[in-house]
C-alpha cells in the first residue's frame, strides 16, 4: 500500500538574492546585459494578510533609500505583481543591499529582481521567470524613468541576454570567457547619465551600431572570439558618457592592452568592464584596470566572473 505523504504548510517567509550586471554591454544599449556573481541584493519578503505591500527595512551598503513601497524599486514591482494577480494577500520586504547604488553594476534592478524571486516563492502558484518581466519592468521605471531590461533580463534568466520589452532571449556563451568588471568608488546617477544621451545622432552611427551588435551576437552563438572584437566597439552611447568617467580612456586602454575582446562602460557607469577568452587575462586585465584608476585618484573595486553568470535564486 502506498503512504500518502502530508500536505506541506506553506511557507510565508522567501529570501532570495539577485547578482550584479553589465548593463547594455556597449553596443547593445538598454537591451543587451549578463550578470556577474561577485556581489548582489539579497531580499527577504514575508507574506502577510493585508492587501498592501510595505517596506520594512533596509540593511547593506546603502540604507537612504525610500521606505514607501510606490517609490522603492523592489516595492513598486511587487506592487505591480500583486494587483496584476488580484492577490488576496499583501507581501512585507526587507532588503539587504550588496550593490551601491550609481555604480553602474544593475544595483536598482537587482533589489528589484530579488523580491519579485522571493515573492514568487510565495505564491500558490509560482510563475515562470519570463511572466516576471514585466512586474521587473514596472519596479525598474522607478529607479530611472524608463522601461528598460539589459539588467533585469540576465538577473531573471542568468548568462548573456536580450531583452526587448516583451521578450527574452538567453545568448550562448562559452564558459571560458569571463569578464573583469572594474567599480571605482565614485558614484556616476543613472539619470545624469542619460541625461548626457540627448542631441542628434547620424544614421551612419546607427548602422554602425547595428553591426557591432550583431557581430556580437554572432560571435557569442558561434563561440567565436574574432567576430566579438570585430563588433565589442560602442559608437553611439560610450563617446557620450565617457567624459563622466574619470580616467576612462586609460582604463579602456588597459583592458585592451591586456587581450581584452572589447572593453566599455558598464551599464550607465562609472564601472568599466572588459571581455576576455580565460580567466587569467580577465584578472591580469583587472589589476591593470584598477591601477589606471588609482592613478586617478579613484579606488576601485573589481569583480572577475564567467560572462554566463547566475541567475537570482532563492536562498
């Protein structure tokens, strides 16, 4: 005779961390990121009877953040999530933050990104990374007055994704290619950094773009490093921003000296990230990187990882 097992007790507590970001990944502005592990948010969402989402706390390396839930990345999507569903129940979020806000490494998005995995896990029934998206989309629009997935698409999914505002896509990476990501402590606000995008722009710079994207693309699905230098060349959004930066030029240039496939600005900045075929030339590169900081007068922090990186988890 079969035993019947018991029925679980739902659990009314998550906690789930998502990792850092290269957003945009130069060429691929707004729709093209990977995640890194090496830093993250951590999340820890309660299920509660009330119809309301609120904020309890905020612990980590920044704590000024708004506690009212509307405001709040990670509020805002859950908020987004639970009226999309017409949840019976509220959820109560504390967040531990990894990520320094205005880094340039997806800090926003992945507060964002770790509630929405937590509150998932609450659910009686959990939808699929991709129905998250859009919840994500909502909480990201609060951080930095647009609708955009190059952070939260790999965060959800893990690797090298495009992420369009209504889809998806995992790009294959070889796993021997990895990333040196450089932080230096200065704090660049992703919307001052947008803000350096405005003027006009030549339909010659468009094409251009268009195919250094595609080389990439093309070189990651092939496993074919020549295709991604040919391509990791940002025309459109790098000569902009770079001025932001300080030291940029010098930064770039050692990654490149170092056998980097290309290097640019991570996300909105003022990391630099840089793409490698091994690990030892991506830590090699790394030290270069953040000694072409110091000399900037800049500490840095630096992460190296595989280009196919994780994907938040519960925890």
């Amino acid at each position: 005779m079969n035993e019947v097992s018991p029925p679980q007790a739902r659990t009314d507590i998550a906690q789930a961390e998502a990792y850092a970001s290269v957003g945009n990944v130069g060429i691929g502005f707004d729709i093209l990121g990977h995640c890194v592990a090496g830093a993250g948010d951590r999340a820890e969402v309660r299920r509660i009877a009330e119809r309301e989402v609120r904020i309890a706390g905020i612990h980590g390396v920044i704590t000024d953040l708004p506690l009212n839930a509307p405001d709040n990345t990670a509020g805002a999507a859950l908020l987004s999530l639970r009226n999309a569903l017409d949840l019976p129940f509220g959820f109560e979020i504390t967040l531990h933050k990894g990520i320094a806000l205005g880094s340039g490494m997806g800090g926003s998005a992945a507060s964002c990104v770790a509630a929405l995995v937590a509150a998932n896990a609450l659910l009686d029934e959990p939808l699929s990374r991709e129905a998250l998206y859009p919840f994500a989309l909502d909480g990201e629009v609060v951080a930095s007055g647009s609708r955009h997935g190059d952070n939260l698409g790999p965060m959800l999914l893990g690797g090298l994704v495009l992420s369009t505002d209504k889809r998806l896509v995992r790009v294959p990476v070889p796993a021997e290619w990895h990333c040196a990501l450089v932080h230096p402590h200065v704090v660049l606000e992703t919307r001052k950094a947008r803000a350096a995008l405005a003027g006009h722009y030549a339909l010659g710079e468009f094409v251009a773009q268009s195919a250094n994207l595609a080389m990439v693309l093309a070189g990651c699905y092939r496993g074919e490093a020549a295709l991604v230098r040919e391509g990791l060349s940002d025309v459109l959004v790098e000569p902009r921003r770079a001025p932001l930066i300080p030291g940029f030029g010098r930064v770039k240039q050692a990654a490149l000296d170092h056998g980097a496939m290309g290097a640019s600005i991570s996300g909105a900045g003022p990391s630099v990230f840089g793409w490698f075929e091994d690990r030892a030339s991506a830590e090699a590169a790394s030290r270069a990187m953040r000694g072409a900081f110091a000399d900037e007068g800049h500490a840095a922090d630096v992460i190296v990882a595989p280009i196919d990186g994780p994907a938040a988890k519960v925890v």
